[in-house]
C-alpha cells in the first residue's frame, strides 16, 4: 500500500477549456478514492498502516484581479468582485453536467483561466464508497477506534450550509465560495438520499415533484410508462427509462421499503421527472428537500391534497399557492419568519396554463375550478380540534385558503437553496365546513382526482422546460453575496 495518494495537495493546472478542466478534476477524484478504497481493503484483512491514510477532493478555483462586465441579467455563472473563488468537487460522474455549465459559464463571462487541483480537504472514508455500504460494519469495536484513527471521517463542521443560509463570511485572506455546497456537505447528502429515497442519486432528474400520497406514486408509474411508450417523443425529449425504488427482503423474509421512495421518469439530457413521496409532516419535507438540494436541480413542485378554508371552495378545486403562512416551525432558524417566500412568477404561469389545459377553462372561467392564495402550513396533524374560534381569528386575517403540512416547508427550502419552487394543492376536505375526511370518502376522491392532479405537474414541467432554463432561473432567489455556481 502506498504512503501517499496518486494526488496530492499543491499539484494544479489551469484550463480554458471546460471538458478539460472537468476531465483533470475527474482523473484526481476517481485516482484519491481508489486509492482510499484500496487502503481500506487491506485495513479489513487486517493489516494496520504505520501512516495516516487520506487523499484529498479535488478544488476548481477562479483568480479574479479586476471588475468583470457581466450580462446583468444573468442569475448565476459570475463572480461579483476581484477575489479568489474557489470549491471542492464530488461525484463528478452524477455531476458532469451540472459542472460543465458551471466551467463554461464562468470561463465565459470572465475570460479568466479556471484551475484545478488537489485541495486540503480529506475524503472521509465513509464517502469513499457510494453504494450506501457501512464501513464500520463486521469490524471488531477496536478496529473501529483503529478506523478512526487511520482513516479520515466525516466532520460535521464540513457539513453545515452557512454559505446557502448566506451567513458564511470569509475572513481576511480566506477564499470566496463559488457553490453553495462544499464536497463533504454533497457527499452526505448524496448518502442521505440513497438511505431514505431507496435509489441511486445518479437517477435523479432536474425536475422533482414531492407528494404526501402514495395515489400519486402509483399513477405517476402508470402515466410515466405511457409517456415512455411515446413515439412522438424522439432523442433527448424521450422519457427512456422508469426506475423504482429497490425494495430489501431482510433476514426474517419480510419486505422492506424505503421510508420517501423515489421515482425516476429519466430522459437523456437528465431532464426528466422524479417523483418522491415524503410521507406526511414538515419534518419529512425538510428532511428530503436539504439533501435533494444538493444536485442542483431545475425546479420541484409540490403536488398533494389540503384543507380548504373557504366555503366556496368544492372538493376537487385546485389552490395554486402565492404565499405562506409558515406555521411548521422546520427552517425558523434557517429562514428567518420575517424573510419572505415569494411566488415564482415563472412557475405559477406554467401551472396556471397546465390547470386551464388540463380542465378545459380559460380566463375568468378558470376560478371555478382554481383559487390562488394564501396556504398555511402546520406541524399540528389534529388542528382541526384546536381552538375554533382563534383558528378562525388567525385563517381570516392571513386570508388563508387552505391548509397543509408540507408546502411551506418544501418553498421555504426552495428559497433558501436557490431552486425555483411552486406548489398545486387539491382540496380533499373541508373541516371547518362540516366535510371532514373519512375512509371511503377519501378513497373515491383520490381514484377521481388524481390523474387530473397529476397530469397538470406533468404538464407544467413540460412548459417550464420547453420554455427556457434561462428564464426559470431568474435573479429573484439571489442573496448580495451569491455563489457563482448555480
């Protein structure tokens, strides 16, 4: 076993050309991580390094020494001021794509040379295997300890968002971010994902929709089969591929599932759907949506059922929500309730056109089957038994229109990750109007509405992805100190 890794900090080269530079940091990640995994491979035999084992991620940094004059419009792809800017790099197999833009971008609108190189960030050797495969598992507990001492770990101090949460704040002398996400912090997340979603990140596409219902699970997968079965659709507009989440037989022979399964409709541009069912709760809305984060994704939408709070509303009616009251407490520290969540002028024309589609109305018509408004979201399952009077009180002065438990959360952290978001409800009771949702009543609503839900998501995205990335990705969600990584 070698003392050092193939690559070491110090060693760089500077590219003006994107598909080399990102060739370069691919050659260093995949030569230090089979380096690691190597070493690791003796140490389970039962061999002990007299040295301390770690390789390092690989770093893309940009030197600025003057002001650039940028398009101003765009959103991303730029650096704001003379500086030294500077990332790490993971998975550059999930993320060729995605870094590739980056490099060009920047190469663009800089004409400034990008370098690459080894940085002074261990790869724990936890994140060294990317198959969700437990380290420490058939070690005694004293080569744990040993693990620990020879081998990097993760250091939660690499995971935290302070850039994305824009209070990151480099000192005299310290490098600028250019992404919000530093290496370790991706590489946690990315195992996050294959633990609770039950598939490989790399099936991930750019446009995601989270549900609360296993209905829309199931539909999804009928409809997604349909729209790969498509002729119509040809080269990189096909939908290829419908990938399921792997379902585990453990030893007493019962099945076991993912706890937010992921469904991936997959294209060729990576620019297909992935539907993800996060159960009920803002805590799983959070939950999935910090570790969804960090592949960059286009857009996600939330597509589930709510309360409705007016007593026009019918059940089946559709709530296109512009704004939130916050009351699920999961991001109060993250994002401040003062800070608002503005609606996404870009999303809400796309879901308003697929709903007028979709139902056949148009224009002032469309009200009778759509109300946009304000959505509260709750961490109370049983408000419904809570005070009335002040529930009444508070739905009436934030001019609520419905209730839920996820929606708030899901755009909050599209706020705060900078990933454009919009949220469609379907009404499925009214409990504060005598319609409280039961079983068999809720079981033939769902089987109704559904596939109209579901096709309106699905139509939307089409828009938003026909129409233009550039414009989805506008301005709006950027903070005064913006990573110049999407």
């Amino acid at each position: 076993m070698n003392a050092n890794p193939p690559y070491v900090s110090g060693l760089s080269r500077t590219f003006t050309d994107a598909v080399e530079a990102l060739a370069y940091a691919t050659e260093i990640y995949h030569a230090n991580i089979a380096y690691l995994q190597d070493a690791f491979e003796h140490f389970v035999r039962g061999e002990t390094p007299s040295h301390k084992v770690f390789a390092c991620y690989p770093y893309v940094a940009l030197d600025l020494d003057h002001n650039s004059q940028v398009d101003t419009r765009l959103s991303y792809g730029f650096v704001a001021k003379p500086a030294r800017y500077s990332t790490t790099l993971t998975q550059p197999d999930i993320f060729v794509r995605y870094f590739l833009q980056q490099f060009e971008q920047l190469l663009k609108n800089h004409q400034k040379p990008l370098e690459i190189g080894v940085s002074y960030r261990p790869i724990p050797i936890h994140f060294a295997f990317q198959n969700g495969m437990y380290v420490e598992g058939g070690l005694t507990p004293e080569r744990i300890v040993l693990l620990h001492e020879i081998f990097s770990v993760p250091d939660l101090a690499d995971v935290n968002d302070s850039i994305a949460n824009d209070t990151f704040v480099p000192v005299q002398e310290e490098e600028h971010p250019l992404s919000l996400f530093t290496a370790p912090r991706v590489d946690y997340s990315l195992q996050r994902l294959r633990h609770y979603t039950g598939t490989d990140p790399i099936d991930f596409q750019s446009f995601v929709i989270f549900t609360n219902y296993q209905f829309y699970v199931d539909e999804f997968v009928r409809q997604g089969q349909d729209l790969i079965d498509d002729e119509r659709r040809r080269g990189d507009r096909a939908y290829s591929q419908m990938v399921v989440p792997e379902v585990k037989i453990g030893a007493t022979g019962q099945a076991s599932f993912a706890q937010m399964p992921a469904y991936h409709l997959k294209r060729a541009d990576g620019r297909g759907i992935t539907m993800i069912n996060i159960g009920v709760g803002p805590s799983n809305a959070r939950n999935i949506s910090d570790h969804v984060a960090v592949l960059r994704p286009d857009a996600w939408i939330m597509l589930g059922h709510c309360a409705g709070l007016r007593n026009t509303q019918k059940l089946g009616d559709y709530v296109l929500a512009h704004a939130y009251v916050r009351d699920d407490h999961a991001l109060d520290e993250e994002v401040p309730l003062w800070v608002p969540i503005p609606a996404l002028a870009e999303i809400q024309r796309a879901i308003e056109m697929a709903v007028g589609q979709e139902t056949g109305h148009a224009g002032y018509g469309l009200k009778s089957v759509m109300r946009t408004g304000t959505v509260v979201s709750t961490d109370n399952r049983n408000w419904e038994i809570s005070d009335h009077k002040k529930l009444v009180e508070r739905f009436s002065q934030s001019r609520a229109i419905a209730l839920d438990m996820e929606s708030a959360v899901i755009a909050a952290n599209g706020y705060r990750f900078r990933v454009p978001y919009g949220t469609l409800l379907c009404v499925s009771d009214r409990p504060m109007h005598g319609e409280i949702k039961l079983p068999g009543m809720a079981t033939s609503f769902y089987q109704k509405q559904v596939n109209q839900h579901l096709l309106i998501g699905l139509r939307a995205i089409d828009h938003l992805r026909e129409h233009g990335l550039d414009t989805l990705h506008s301005r709006k969600l950027r903070s005064f100190r913006e990573t110049a990584f999407r």
